[in-house]
C-alpha cells in the first residue's frame, strides 16, 4: 500500500497546454508538499500546505497553482506549459508537530514532465 | 549563505570498503534535524537517517551512520561495507526549527560502487 502516491509518473505534452499532477498521502500526515527536480538533480521546493492552508510558496511562475482539497491530498495544476518546466516533480509529507522537531519527508515516485 | 553545502559532486568507492560524504549546514537556530536521502536511477526517493540537534549519540542505521559534528556544523554521512547498490545521489537535508518548517536540501553527491 503506497504512502505517498503520485498520478501520473510519466507526462509528454507539447508547449502551451495545461496539464495536472494529483497526490495522495495515507500516512495521516498533515503537511505535504511540491518539490521540482531539475536536470542537474537539484531539488526546489515549490509549494507546501500545512492542513490544507498554504504554508509556503516559493518564487514559483503563477502559471503553477496547487490545489489541496483536504489534508491527504495536494495536486498541482500547470498552465501554458514551457519548455523549461520539464522536470521531475515530487509530492512529498510529513508529520509535524507544534513545539517538536520535525518528521522526515516520505516522498513519492515522482512525475517526470517532459515538455515537448 | 547556503543553507546545505555537499562539496562532493561525484565519488567513486570500492566494493566493500566504507565511505564517508560530506555535508556541512548553516543554521544559527538551535533546534534542527539533519537527513539524508538516497535516490537511485530508479528516481524515488529513499530516507536513510535521522539526526536532531539534541541528540547525544550519532545516529546509526545498518550500515549508515551520521558523523554528527555539532561544533564544526557537519553531518558526514557514512556507509560501511560498500554495495553495488549503494551507486545513487546522496542528499544531506536540514529542517531548522520546531513545529512546521521547511527542508533544506544540499546539490548531491553521486557515489558510484566500483566492483
């Protein structure tokens, strides 16, 4: 049973259209999170929501808008696709709680988007 | 200043021998944890240890174990008795802080397991 499943793992697609990327968590987790793995590996957060408020939100194009609709749940809509937007983008969680260290990150497989 | 800083892009290790990758973190906060991640050709992402900052022990895992420096902000992480399957990405992480923070991840280090 996945805990962290990402749909779908793969996605070609030409510039300009809108695409979208949907996440599970089953871990009962209450933050989950985007994360963009470029080329050379480096992985960016882009977007976090914590009990489906938006936590963080990086200096990410407004052409990327994530949608939780309840806490174990965090897509990823695109729109106008470019050709630098291909990447690997993970869906990942953690358990957080007020006052403590923070959980581990349980990723998922990943989406490798290639933008055509 | 970079949160994680891993100075090994690539390393190469003979089977069987230990290793040890580098990652030194920059937080000024004195609640953290460091971890590391490995990610094979594969692509997913595989947690491999944990260290918090309050912790008196190195933390250890089979046959990882995190060479926890407080003072010299490092947290090498070392695999013993090397495997072909130890051939991935190795990233070091940092959260600083308590309750919901963010992660901070360094660039990598490719290890490559020679047999």
């Amino acid at each position: 049973d996945t805990a962290v499943s990402q749909t779908p793992k793969y996605l070609v697609t030409q510039m300009g259209n809108d695409k979208s990327i949907k996440c599970e968590q089953n871990l009962g987790h209450d933050t989950m999170y985007w994360y963009k793995q470029d080329s050379k590996k480096f992985l960016k957060i882009m977007f976090s929501y914590n009990n489906k408020e938006l936590i963080i939100n990086e200096t990410v194009p407004n052409r990327f808008s994530p949608k939780s609709p309840d806490k174990a749940h965090l897509n990823l809509h695109i729109n106008s696709l470019e050709l630098g937007d291909s990447a690997v983008y993970f869906c990942a969680s953690s358990q957080d709680t007020a006052g403590r260290l923070g959980g581990e990150l349980f990723f998922g497989e990943g989406s490798r988007l290639t933008v055509l | 200043a970079q949160k994680i800083t891993q100075t090994q892009p690539g390393m190469f290790v003979q089977e069987k021998e230990a290793v040890t990758l580098d990652c030194t973190y920059d937080t000024s906060d004195p609640s953290y944890g460091l971890f590391w991640y490995k990610q094979p050709s594969s692509g997913e992402m595989i947690f491999l240890i944990y260290q918090g900052s309050y912790d008196q022990q190195n933390a250890t895992e089979g046959r990882y174990s995190l060479n926890f420096q407080k003072a010299r902000k490092s947290a090498n992480l070392v695999i013993s008795a090397s495997q072909l399957g130890d051939s991935a990405m190795y990233f070091c992480a940092m959260r600083e802080g308590l309750g919901f923070n963010k992660f901070y991840f360094g660039s990598g280090t490719k290890l490559n397991v020679k047999p």
